[in-house]
C-alpha cells in the first residue's frame, strides 16, 4: 500500500494514525498539494492529498481510503457498526474535518504555509481573528461532549478520536495550545491521544521538521 501526501496535513495525518492503529504498514511517498506527480495524479486527479493506491486500486479523499480500509481490513474495528455510534462517528469526523479544520487551517496556512513553503507573507489579521473568533466555541463545544471514558463513541477508540486529534496537531505547530483550566477534559483527551504511537511518532517527525 502506498499513501501519497504529507502527515503536515491533518487530512494525510488522519489517515496515517487510522493506519497505524488498524496495526497495517503503508509505504508514505512524500508528496505535496498539485504535484504532476503520474502515480499521484492516478490515484488523486485533482491533486489533493491523500491519494492512495493498493495493487490495482487507487483514490484519494481520507474518508473514502478509511472507508476502504475498514472494510478490508476489519479488526481493531474503528468505525461502529451499530447505527447510532456509526452516525456519531461520521458526524465527529465530519466536525473535524469540515469545522475543526477550517478554522485551524487559517492559522496554520497564513503562520506556517505561506511564509515558509510559498514564499509570501500570509493574512495573520485572519489567522489572529480565527484563533480568537472561531476556535474558542469549537473548543466550548469538543469540551462539552467529551464523555467520561474520555473517548466520544462507545467508551473506546474510534475514528472520531483519530480525526477529532489531527487538526490540534496543526494548531501546536502555530502555538495554540488547549487551556487545561478551561478545557480539562480537552486537553486530557488530546494528551492522552498523542501519547498514543499512532500520532506520537508523526509529532515527533513534524517536530523535527519545523527544527523543534
């Protein structure tokens, strides 16, 4: 199995942690957004990361290769089969990807991005509006469904940890951390979900990277 893109992605990081979890190898090619790359373009036509080939079989889109994967590749069982847990658990990761990601990505893209991969100053009047605007009733709200077990869905691990963890990845490479006084059973859930191998070592890889 091949997984085109890079784990600075929360969207390629997501996928790598499911991976990693489901207890599969999966050679990474390193690969950035647009590459012209042919076996990229083969398995992503619009360029996006991930993409992803397995033999004969190729897409992108993190949800469609974690789809893909689960069904192949059932045991640990990461996305509920009962009805309501499995709409939870598409509802979170849609939350995270779609909501978290967005607003994250502002900060990420015109801190990080811009400046240091295109080689222009980003718009930091959005990245400061978002961090103080938009990420706070997102954190409000993370907070306030964390159940007790500290895993959203059926008290153990699922895809919606996984994909709830990747964006804060993003945000802790611009600085913003979870206030453990305000948002406890966050910043619990996000310490112990980066403790895992899964997204420790890919922290500690994008770490190194940003010299850290």
């Amino acid at each position: 199995m091949i997984l085109f893109g890079s784990s600075l992605s929360p969207f390629v990081r997501k996928t790598l942690a499911f991976i990693s979890e489901k207890g599969l190898q999966v050679e990474i090619k390193p690969t950035g957004l647009g590459s012209t790359d042919p076996q990229f373009r083969e398995a992503s036509p619009f360029g996006k990361i991930p993409g992803f080939r397995d033999g004969d079989f190729a897409i992108s889109d993190s949800t469609a290769i974690i789809t893909y994967l689960e069904a192949k590749y059932p045991e640990p069982a990461l996305l509920p089969l009962e009805p309501k847990s499995r709409a939870r658990t598409i509802w979170y990761e849609e939350f995270a990807d779609t909501i978290l990601t967005a607003a994250a990505g502002k900060l990420f893209f015109n801190r990080v991005v811009a400046p240091r991969f295109l080689g222009r100053e980003g718009d930091l009047e959005a990245a400061d509006k978002a961090e103080k605007e938009e990420l706070p009733p997102l954190f409000d709200y993370i907070e306030g469904v964390i159940p007790a077990s500290g895993h959203f869905v059926d008290d153990r691990l699922t895809l919606a940890d996984i994909a709830l963890t990747s964006p804060f990845v993003n945000l802790m490479h611009v600085g913003v951390e979870v206030d453990a006084n305000s948002h406890p059973k966050t910043a619990a859930f996000l310490q112990t979900m980066l403790a895992r191998p899964s997204f420790a070592q890919l922290v500690s890889q994008e770490k190194a990277f940003f010299g850290g």
